[in-house]
C-alpha cells in the first residue's frame, strides 16, 4: 500500500505516566507513527519526543530511576524536538516557582528559559475549558482544557509565546497569563491537546520536528543510550 | 471560561493513568507516598482493613484531617462518602478535595440510590463489579471507575475477578450486532446510550483503575495487563513492612508492567508485604464489594 510505502516519522511519546496514550493516538491519527517510550533504548530511532500530561512529580522520579533525565536533556541541548503538555511543560521549564511546596519535589529537564507555577490556577475545582487564540496554528480559535494547569508567569528573551489567556479577571490572578511558548525545538502548552479531536497542535510540532530532525539526530541518540 | 465541566472531571482521570493512588491517614503517610511517586492519595482516617477489623460505622473522614494532607503534598488528594451520602459529599465539595469516592468500603447511608453526581462539580469515581454496574455509575456522573475487588484483604483474587467480568462484558458488546444491543443493555441493567457507545468503541467512556487487595508490584502489574488504567492500593502499603520501598516499587511496577526484567528487580527485598486474608474466611455479610446497586 501507498500509506505503507512511504515512510511514517516515529514520535517519541514518554510513556511513564499519564495521558501518553492520548498523545500517540493523536500522533498517529496525523500520520507519524507513535513510539511508546519507557526505557532509554526506546529512544533508538525517533526524531522528537512528547512529554504528556500526568503529574510532574511522578514522572520526574520515573525519569530519574531509569536514566531518562541526563539522555533526554543531552539530546535537547544538541537540537532534539520536544513538546511537553502540562506535567511536561513542568518538567522542562527552567524555573518552578511553587509558594506552598519545597521544589526538590520536581526535578525539572530544565531546558525552556520559563518560569512556571505549579497549579497556577488552584485545585480541580478550578479546572476549565477556553477557547484560546493561537495564531500559528491558524484563525480559527483552539478549544483548550486545562487541568490543575501550571501558568508561564516569565519568558527569557528566546522564548517565542504563542498563546494566552484572553480574560485574566475570572481566574483571580494578575498579569498576562502565557500558556504556551516555544523556544527553538521545544514546544510546551500548559493545556491538554491531546483531550481534544483537534490535531493542529500535534501538526505543528511535527513541522517543527521536520525541521529539526536532521540525520544526524540518529547518530546522536545512538550514542547516548 | 467553563469551569468543572464533564471534559475537566474525566480529564484529570486522564492525567492519573499509568499512576498509583495511595490510601493515607495522615499528612505524614501522604508525604511518603508523594515521594514514593503516587499519582494521588486517598485520604481517610482508617484503611480498609482496620475498618474491616475494628467494624461498627464507617463513615466520612474529619474536615479537618483531610485539609491538612491536603495542605502536606502537591498531588491531587481524594476522599471517601458513604454511598448515596450526598452530605458527606457536599462537605467535601465545599473542602475543595480533587476527586470524591463514593466508596463501598465505608457503610452505605442509602440501600438503594447513589448520589447524583452530575449535581456536583467536584468529579466522582465510583466501584464496580462488572460492567452494567460501571454504566450505571457513569449514567449517574461517575467521571472514573474502579473495580471494586475486595478491600483491606490484601488478596488480589477478587481484583482480578472484577476485572476480567468488566473486560469480557466490553468484547461480547463490541462483537454484537446492533439489534442485539438493547436486550443486552435489559440484561446488564445498563442505559442503552451507554451500551451502544462502548459497543462502538470496544472501551469504557471514563478511566477504569484497579482496586481491592493489590499489595505487590506483581499485583499491580497483574491488573496493568488485564487493561486496568491504573492502580489504588489502600492497606497494602502501610500496612507492609517497609512501606517507602514497597509503594517505590509498585509505581515502578505499574509503569513497567510489561517488563517482567524490571518487575523482578523492583520485587526484590521488599520485606513482609501485609499479612491478608483468605476470601473463604469472610463471611457473605462482610464482603464490602457487594455494596452498591
């Protein structure tokens, strides 16, 4: 078949914790093939890696039980496309800013100049759903859901945002509220695509893993794992 | 802006698979299970198999013990009413706990009606033997099921049980045609709506955990590839000898389900896991998992 003879670009989806299955029906649903990633070796051979929803503090303990932290950060710094949904925007943000709790709870990838808050938003009981205004993806409006959702409170001046929330007063909280950024090949959201049927999100980091993921991708995976 | 809408409520069930959620009594439990990597706690003020050994009236737990393990970790923390207790439920609501559960494993308030859960906006996860019971719980607003197996025993056997019938009750429909549906829905005492969209999709609508008498890694890895969601452990880490390295291993465990290399390092010197019980040995009368209706 047509479909079978060209070749399907594997994603990495880090499957620890969380709405990783999600996430690889989405990415399979554009055409890539997803790859379940649990252990170092699954790295082999894919050209980004989506870190998905789930709790930050579980998955980070995960990564660092299997040696997945220092591999996943050493790819990222040489260029490996990455795209974190929640916990995973937690995990490779550079600054976790949390008021009632110690930050050793969350050994962050620190890899995106941002700094976050954990919960930003409160408890479940705050957890929402918005229409959000994300011109790269296009004009019409994303219908985003958040949940027990971090918020981007700074951007270093690489980052690019993307996305904020139109209406800062019904969530009590000052200032602008950024809820998604990238810097280069890492994209993070603090929502959750991968609950909707909406794929533009999904589409836009595989462009950017197109981009990115250079031949030489392999030759650098193969040599950390 | 919508806040606690169904989509919210089912997605941070989303959020928990793959994950273990912990029962605790106190914030100093809690914080172990946190840095043992659970996904969420229960917290309540007896797990189930001191409710099962001391009896008398289990009900909701204090306010106020339930706030300070909330105030204790960072990870979503849950909370047990009495079936069809909407009071309870409401109480808890108004505490602000993430994820209520309308459990069995406390003494039932009604003997024949579960709380409406639609009616409120902290979402509900609710125990189930098999899949008509799951469907009504979700007709009712359940936003994530857990088979109920057979709490504070430490035998998994009932787990399993629970689960296998939820399974098989979900390949017989997918394998139906769609006249067949509506006599099935009469059968399982299940909405027919509900029959006919897992019918069509071969899956539960919400996320469907494991529970009742899981207390090792191999328990819990058990349930993984039986297609549980995820896990809930409640006696069979703090009552276990060393529950810091038990709870480590059985979140690794339930991750790694699929890779007996790792389960057999993450089970090795684990100390005594809890003591359990025979089913045998449990009389009809105090089963907990055939409350509900």
């Amino acid at each position: 078949m047509i479909a079978e003879m060209k070749k399907r670009q594997p994603i990495g989806i880090l499957a620890l914790q969380g709405s990783f299955l999600e996430h690889a029906l989405a990415v399979e649903k554009t055409g890539a093939q997803a790859v379940l990633v649990r252990l170092p070796k699954d790295l082999e051979g894919v050209k980004g890696l989506i870190i998905p929803g789930g709790e930050s503090t579980t998955i980070s303990k995960l990564l660092d039980a299997y040696n997945l932290t220092d591999i996943i950060r050493n790819l990222a710094l040489r260029g490996f496309p990455l795209y974190g949904t929640c916990a995973g925007m937690i995990l490779l943000s550079k600054k976790i800013e949390n008021s009632n709790a110690d930050l050793s709870r969350v050994n962050s990838l620190s890899l995106i100049d941002i700094t976050i808050r954990r919960n930003a938003f409160g408890r479940q009981l705050e957890s929402f759903e918005e229409e959000l205004d994300m011109p790269v993806i296009g004009k019409r409006p994303f219908h985003a859901i958040f949940i027990r959702a971090p918020l981007i409170l700074q951007v270093g001046s690489s980052v690019r945002i993307l996305a904020s929330l139109k209406d800062n007063s019904q969530h009590n909280l000052q200032g602008k509220q950024i809820v998604a950024v990238e810097q280069g090949a890492i994209l993070v959201t603090a929502f959750h695509p991968e609950l909707t049927d909406d794929l533009r999100i999904h589409r836009y980091f595989l462009e950017k893993v197109k981009k990115y993921a250079r031949q030489k991708n392999d030759l650098i995976v193969n040599s950390f794992i | 802006m919508e806040k606690s809408t169904y989509s919210t409520k089912k997605g941070l069930a989303q959020m928990l698979k793959g994950g273990v959620i912990m029962d605790v009594v106190t914030p100093e439990q809690a914080k172990i299970a946190e840095d043992a990597g659970a996904v969420a706690v229960m917290a309540l003020e007896r797990v189930p198999a001191d409710i099962r050994a001391q009896g008398g009236v289990a009900r909701m737990s204090d306010p106020g013990m339930i706030l300070k393990i909330m105030e204790a970790v960072s990870i979503p923390v849950m909370a047990k009413v009495r079936i069809g207790h909407i009071v309870e439920a409401q109480i808890l609501e108004e505490i602000g706990v993430d994820y209520i559960d309308e459990s069995e494993v406390l003494t039932p308030a009604d003997t024949k009606h579960h709380i409406n859960k639609h009616q409120f906006r902290v979402p509900f996860v609710c125990g189930a033997r098999d899949l008509g019971e799951a469907l009504r719980r979700i007709a009712e607003g359940a936003a994530m099921i857990r088979t109920k197996g057979e709490a504070g025993t430490g035998n998994v056997v009932e787990a399993v049980f629970h689960m296998r019938t939820v399974m098989d009750e979900i390949r017989k429909l997918s394998s139906m045609s769609k006249d067949e549906l509506m006599a099935e829905a009469k059968n399982l005492g299940a909405p027919y709506e509900l029959i006919t969209e897992v019918g069509v999709t071969g899956r539960l609508p919400v996320v469907n955990f494991a529970a009742g008498g899981i207390a090792s890694p191999a328990d819990a890895a058990l349930m993984m590839q039986l297609g549980a969601d995820g896990i809930f452990v409640g006696s069979g880490i703090f009552k276990s000898e060393n529950p810091l390295k038990r709870a480590k291993a059985m979140v690794e465990a339930t991750t790694h389900f699929n890779n007996p290399k790792v389960l057999a390092e993450v089970s090795k010197d684990l100390g005594e896991a809890m003591h359990g019980l025979e089913l045998s040995e449990i009389k009809e009368k105090d089963r907990l998992a055939v409350r509900g209706w």
